[in-house]
C-alpha cells in the first residue's frame, strides 16, 4: 500500500492545527499496518517555492522566514525540519519509510516540466513557466467543481498575464537584479520550481505512477491537490492517486488556525501548561477527523484527565494475557468504518468499566494501542520527586500570590516550570505537577 503524506513548510515550527492533520494521517497509516497492509510513506520537506498565498502570489514562506530570524534559509530549513520531527516524536507519530526534500529534488522537477512543456501544458509569462489548467480537461475533478465554477471562484486575479485565474506556476524565474538565497539554473533562466509540482515528481519516484492513499489537509483540495493531479496526469494519462483521505482543521473558536498570525499555538506552549504531547494527541482523537474540532484549554486538560486516568487503569492490571476478542473486533470494525476514533475511544473505556480481568484489558489495551498510540506499552509507575528546591518555589509563590504579587508569582512559576514541574491553583491550595515531555 503506498501512501504519500503532504509535510511541512519548514519557515517555522507546526503548530497544533498543523499537527492535528499529521496526527490524522498517523491514524490512516497505523489503522492500514493493523489491518496487516504493507505501507510505504513517503512525507515531503517543502523547504523553497511555497509562496505566501497558495496562488503563486507573495514572497517565498521560507525566504521571508529567513528574512525575518536574520538566519540563512538553509539554516531556517534545518532548523525547523528538526523541530517539526522532535514534534513527530513527541506525539508518537510513526515515520514516513522516506523523507523528500524539495531541494534534494530540482533536476526531476525540472525534467517533468519539461515532459509538461513538450506535451503542450505550459505557456511562459514575465515571472515564470505556469501550468495552462485549460488543456487538462478534467481540472479542478477533485473539488467537485467544473472548470468554469473554479474560475469564478478563484480571487480577484493579481498577476495578469496569467492566462486563466486557475492556472499555476511551474517554475517561477528569480526577479531581475536581485539575487534569492536559494535559486537554480533551468532551460528557462534561473529560479525556483512551483510548491506543487514538488509532490507529484517526488510521490511517483518513490512510490510510482499511481499511488494507493494520499492524504493532507482539507485546505489542500482545492489547489493544491487539484493542481498536482493536473500535473501528474497530464504526463503519465494514468490516475494519480487512488484515494484522497483528507482531515478538517482544528479551529479556535471558529477562527482558523494559520501559521501566520496572532492565533498560533505551538506543541511547546502546550507542554508550558504542563499538558502532554500525547494529551493533546488524545484530544484530537476524540473527534472524527472529518469533522472541525475546537480548541480550548479546557478541553485539552479535559483530555490531559482522561489520559490520566488511562494510565491509571492500565498501571493497574496485571501482565498481558489472552485478550477480549469481542472488544478487539469491535474496534477493529469501528476503527475500520471511516477511521471512527470517537467511537474507538468509547469501546475503550467500556472494556475498561468491563468486569474482564486486568491481564485481558491489558492485552487487549495494547492491541487497541497499536492504532491508538497513547504508549500505552509505555505505562509505569512515575514516581513524583518533588525536590526540596521546587517545593520551596511553590511555597514562595504561594506566599506572593497571598499578596497579590502576581508579577513575582509568575516568574516564580516561570522557575518552577524550568525545574520540570507545575503549579496548579486549587480550593485545596497549590498542587504540584510533573511536565511530561
Ligand atoms: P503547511 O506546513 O502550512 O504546509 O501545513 C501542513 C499541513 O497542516 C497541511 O496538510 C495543512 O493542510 C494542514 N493544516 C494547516 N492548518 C491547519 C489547521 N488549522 N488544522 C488542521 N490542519 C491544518
Ligand atoms: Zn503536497
């Protein structure tokens, strides 16, 4: 079974809405491996191309991140690719068998234009080589919409020399007399290729003409996915992909979480708040992954409980023994019909409330587990050492906050925290928690 995941941007770190969708695709990949496919991933690096509109419109995301850290865009590349990994770990996503990166990849992106060009997709402006979506008849297939709906849908156009609004860059040429940090030589001049045609080249040199599943965010359908299948298809006449999997985005209140913008909440201010990776991995799967979910703090230490209790339970039993087999098929048919993570998480606190001896939960769990991911494997006795140190901390905070110091009382909280603990306000007074990492 091939599956290809789209990846990051990496001009700054995930943030959780970023990472609902990679947890989502976990879910896809680990439910295929339970059901005994052989999977190969691939999950590509965009590091150069992605623009800052996903019509070709605006600066280089990763040009103008470097800009802004005063960082060279290789380093910025680096950077955040191995944060974005620390992230995959953390929230116990399984690695991709292959990484691609974009610019491990120039030459076969140049190549396949240059297959487009040859077969008549391609037309040449002022600013680069674009994709004319209207030699491909079937364009925009994936959306639902004809050709023509697209277009009027499509925003007031900015580059004029476009030919139809749909139509999209395949290679963009460097602007005159100014030098990008990450440019290279191409038939057509000096430049950088497009941010979609990376996925079409990269997902069929490792995984073939047509790939079984390929998955990303909803935002992806209708550009971004419509335009590598125009793309792939237009060279190969095969279909590109079998199956299109797509997740729904986490919201704030119903205000979209972007990568740019004041609502952006990283995997790290969640461990601030002394609220696990996997806390927050388990929120997400409380809902069905086509359906919007809504962060709150609340409900993500809503979800921190429940895990808690988890591990509480599991800690509990006795060693793994012969399972519960009609608890296993039951989640096997829910987690099979649609991916339904919800009601997978049901079944598991019923075989938990159930009057099944510990060892049989346990194996059973770790069964369940194996799609979950919860590390369920994982669960011992964390012993609390609280140091003298940290409780001092707790207590001088205490006292600052009696004295409605709440300046002192923050940064108090602040060196509690450095220590690998938290503070929580409660009628009983203050109780101390371990930040899990
Ligand atoms: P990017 O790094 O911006 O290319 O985005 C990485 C992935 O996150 C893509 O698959 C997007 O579709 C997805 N994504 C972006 N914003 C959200 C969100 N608020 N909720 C869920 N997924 C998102
Ligand atoms: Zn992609």
């Amino acid at each position: 079974m091939s599956l290809y995941t789209c990846g990051p941007t990496v001009y700054n770190y995930a943030h959780i809405g970023n990472l609902r969708t990679y947890i989502f695709e976990d879910i896809v990949k680990r439910t295929l491996l339970a059901d005994r496919y052989r999977v190969k991933h691939v999950m590509n690096i965009t590091d150069v191309g992605h623009l800052t509109s996903d019509a070709d419109e605006g600066e280089d995301k990763m040009e103008k991140g470097a800009k802004r850290e005063r960082r060279s865009v290789w380093d910025i590349a680096a950077f955040y690719t191995d944060a974005f990994k620390q992230n995959m770990r953390e929230l116990n996503i399984l690695d991709p068998d292959i990484w691609a990166k974009a610019t491990d990849h120039i030459k076969e992106q140049v190549a396949w234009i240059q297959k487009l060009e040859k077969l008549g997709y391609t037309y040449q402006i002022s600013d680069g080589i674009y994709f004319d979506t209207s030699k491909f008849p079937s364009y925009g297939a994936l959306t639902g919409q004809k050709l023509h709906e697209l277009k009027e849908g499509a925003r007031v156009e900015k580059n004029a020399e476009k030919r139809h609004p749909t139509d999209f860059a395949l290679w963009k040429l460097s602007p005159q007399g100014s030098k990008r940090q990450m440019e290279w030589p191409s038939p057509w001049g000096t430049g950088f290729p497009g941010w979609h045609i990376e996925c079409s080249v990269m997902a069929q040199k490792f995984l073939g003409e047509t790939i079984d599943i390929h998955c990303g965010g909803i935002d992806h359908i209708p550009t971004h996915h419509t335009n590598e299948i125009a793309q792939a298809e237009a060279v190969t006449g095969k279909p590109f992909v079998h199956y299109w999997v797509h997740g729904e985005f986490l919201v704030l209140n119903k205000i979209k979480m972007a990568k740019s913008g004041d609502h952006f909440i990283t995997l790290q201010a969640v461990k601030d708040k002394g609220i696990s990776p996997l806390a927050y991995r388990y929120f997400c799967l409380g809902a069905h992954y086509r359906s919007k979910l809504t962060f709150s703090w609340d409900a993500l230490q809503g979800a921190q409980n429940a895990l808690d209790h988890l591990y509480k339970e599991v800690e509990s039993y006795g060693s793994p023994k012969i399972g519960c087999a009609e608890y296993e098929q039951k989640f096997s048919r829910t987690i099979n019909d649609d991916l339904d993570t919800p009601r997978a998480l049901a079944i598991m606190w019923d075989l938990i409330k159930s009057k099944n001896p510990g060892s049989a939960k346990k194996q059973t769990l770790l069964m369940f587990d194996k799609v979950l991911g919860l590390r369920l494997d994982k669960v011992k006795k964390e012993k609390m050492t609280v140091t003298d140190a940290v409780r001092e901390l707790v207590e001088k905070r205490e006292q600052a906050r009696k004295k409605k110091d709440f300046k002192k009382s923050d940064e108090l909280r602040k060196r509690i925290q450095e220590q690998g603990y938290d503070v929580q306000d409660t009628d009983r007074g203050p109780v101390i928690k371990k930040i899990r990492r």
